[in-house]
C-alpha cells in the first residue's frame, strides 16, 4: 500500500509535467502552415497504367512484387519507419523491409505522406522509382524517394501514433522480504514533416517494507523537420525526481538543433544538442545552502537504434548537460536496451540504466550520493 500510495503521487506529478509539454508542442504545431499547400515536387500526371511493367492487375487484392521476383497477394496496410506492413492471403501478417520492394500495385485508398510534409490520398501504385497516386480522374507522379510513410485509408490522427510499454517485476519472501517493481513507456507521434517523442522509466525497491529505490524520469521532445535529415526541436523537456540521489524535484526545459545522421532500413540515428534551463529543488541540504537552485544549462543527446537480425534490436539513448556545480555539473543519463521479439509485438526487454551526477549535493545529515547509478531492468515490452 506504501508503494501504491507513492507510486500514485509521483504520477500524478509527472503526468502536471506531460500536460504542460503537450500544451507547448500543440501551441507551436497550431503556428506550422499547412503542408498541402505547397506540394512543390509534383510532375506532370502520368498516363494511368502506362508506366508500369507487366504484372497483376490489382481487382480484389493488392499486390506486391519483392526484389526476388516474388509476388504477394493480400492487403497492403502501412509503411513506416522503412517497414511495410502487409496482410498476405496464405503467410499472414508480414512485415518487410522497404528496399526489398520492387513494386506495389494497390486497389484501395492509401493516405501518403511525403517529404515536404505534404499528405496525398488515392490509390498507389509503385514501380520503376515512381509513385502514381489516383484518385477518380486525378492521377499524381512523384519520385519514390519522396515518400516517407503511408498508412490505408483517409488520413487520420490514429496514424500518427505508436508507442511500447514494458514491464518488470521482482517479489522475494521468505529471509529476505524484497518488492521491486520497474517500468518504462514511449510514445510517439510522427508525422512526414515533424514527430513528438515522450519516455518514461522509473523504479520502485522495497526491502522489508522499507523504501531502497524510488526514481522517474519524464522526457519528451518534440521535432520539426526542415530537410529530411536536419530538423530544429522547438521544445525539449525533462522532469526528474529521487530522494536517494537527494533530488526532490529536477525539471529542465530547452530547444535544439538535430540532425539525422542515419536513417535506414536496419539502423536509425540522430543527435541533438541546445541550450536548456533547469531548477532543482534537493530533499535536504546543510545549514546555510539553498534548496534550490536555477542554472543555465548545455545539452545534448543521441537516439542509436539497430536491427542485430529480424527478431532482436539493440538501442542507446544517450543524453547529458553541462551545468554550474552546485546544479550537479556534468550529469548524464543512458540507456542500453537489448529487444528480443516473442511473439509478434511481445518482446523481452533487458536495459542497463546508468545515470550519473558528478558533483552531487551534500545533504543535511553530511552524506554526499554516490555519483553514479548503475541498473539492469528485465521486462516484458508491448508494441502498440
């Protein structure tokens, strides 16, 4: 019950933090102008049909010829992050990598999104490094190149978002009475031309009822792509707390540059940095020190995701800031993941979590926190 009741409130405090950041990532959304207003990179319409090699004609189904010369019979259904997702009559829900994909040719309606941020609907077909979209007498040419997403149907909000949530669990009884219980959750909202990205992990430790642990950390971002590897993040947040490393409250906010520096099939990875402001209110300090303390602040981070095969993916994600001492100086906060697919969209996860705090405040009883934090979590993750 003592850890419910402390579990609730630390949320209830995170989740003030999450409404605030949505609050500003929606006001600077509502000033971007709308994408379909210029969509610069349309070639003359294209003579239905004409451009494409020999093959099926799509009537009931959507088809799909792989590099290999094989060709799928099913529903096509979305493509993101460089995977197509499609729905096949005899091997079931298949997931594929973009660059293996010859040509597409579809029956239904699809909502595409382009580079410039533009979103066109119709029916697609792909071949030949073009894109047709029709939609009854309209017919649309771009470069394939140009695409990066498309999902089936109208363009809707549902399309946008993704996330995965992981658990982990530990109960010891006997000798020893020990419940340790962790957590951690991404949620994504990507569009063609921006993408808003929100992180928790946090951990709770009880030893013979007596709290040993009880961290979170809430961070989000969100991105704006100008080309498609250089972006500019409007608004970056963070809201931190742990009594353990005498840290009652620790919010920071800021904006940055980014760029993608890889962005393929198998490995994503990106880097941001820019100047950021952070409070910090300590559990407990000496006699005479302020509580709490304000300080501009450096920061930076990467985002490193690979595929090590078709069912595990390793990910780092790095952040750190350069601070005043009595803020904390130099600080950082990583975390090494190793996903092992299960089945479908269950996977187990295993993270090493270091976090670290180079001078850390001494706290009333005399007591200095260890500068570094070391964790492994074990879980089970769930794609959504």
């Amino acid at each position: 019950m003592f850890g419910f009741s402390i579990l609730h409130f630390r949320f209830c405090k995170i989740m003030a933090v999450l409404h605030i950041f949505l609050f500003c990532t929606s006001l600077h959304a509502a000033e971007l102008p709308d994408p379909l207003e210029n969509i610069e990179f349309i070639t003359k319409p294209a003579a239905q049909g004409s451009w494409l090699p020999a093959g099926p004609v799509p009537k009931k189904f959507d088809w799909m010829e792989l590099t290999s010369g094989e060709w799928l019979k099913g529903e096509l259904n979305t493509l993101y992050n460089k995977k197509i997702e499609f729905d096949s009559d005899e091997l079931g829900l298949l997931t594929l990598d973009w660059e293996d994909i010859k040509q597409i040719r579809g029956h239904q309606l699809h909502s595409v999104y382009l580079e410039n941020g533009a979103i066109v609907v119709g029916v697609l077909s792909i071949a030949n490094g073009k894109l047709v979209v029709t939609k009854g007498e309209t017919v649309l040419e771009f470069d394939r190149t140009h695409i990066i997403s498309f999902a089936q149907g109208e363009a809707k909000e549902s399309n946008y978002w993704s996330g995965r949530v992981t658990l982990g669990f530990n109960l010891r009884k006997g000798n020893t009475d020990q419940l340790d219980y962790s957590g951690k959750a991404n949620i994504k909202r990507r569009t063609a031309r921006s993408r808003m990205n929100l992180d928790y992990i946090g951990t709770i430790s009880q030893t013979e009822n007596i709290e040993t642990i009880n961290n979170h950390r809430l961070s989000g971002h969100h991105d704006v792509f100008v080309t498609r590897n250089f972006y500019y993040t409007p608004v970056f947040g963070e809201y931190f707390t742990d009594p353990f490393s005498n840290i009652k409250h620790q919010l920071s906010i800021g904006v940055g540059l980014g760029y993608q520096v890889i962005d393929t099939t198998e490995t994503d990875w990106s880097i941001t940095a820019g100047p950021a402001y952070q409070t910090t209110q300590f559990e407990t300090v000496e006699a005479g020190v302020d509580s709490n303390e304000s300080t501009l602040a450096l920061a930076a981070g990467t985002n490193f995701k690979t595929e090590l095969s078709k069912t595990i993916d390793f990910k780092i994600n790095y952040n750190f800031k350069f601070l005043d001492k009595a803020s904390g100086g130099y600080t950082h906060h990583a975390i090494f993941a190793l996903e092992t697919e299960l089945y479908k969209s269950l996977d187990i996860d295993i993270s090493f979590v270091w976090d670290r705090i180079e001078d850390p405040k001494t706290a009333a009883d005399g007591s200095i926190p260890e500068k570094n934090d070391y964790r492994f979590i074990f879980g089970l993750g769930l794609d959504f």
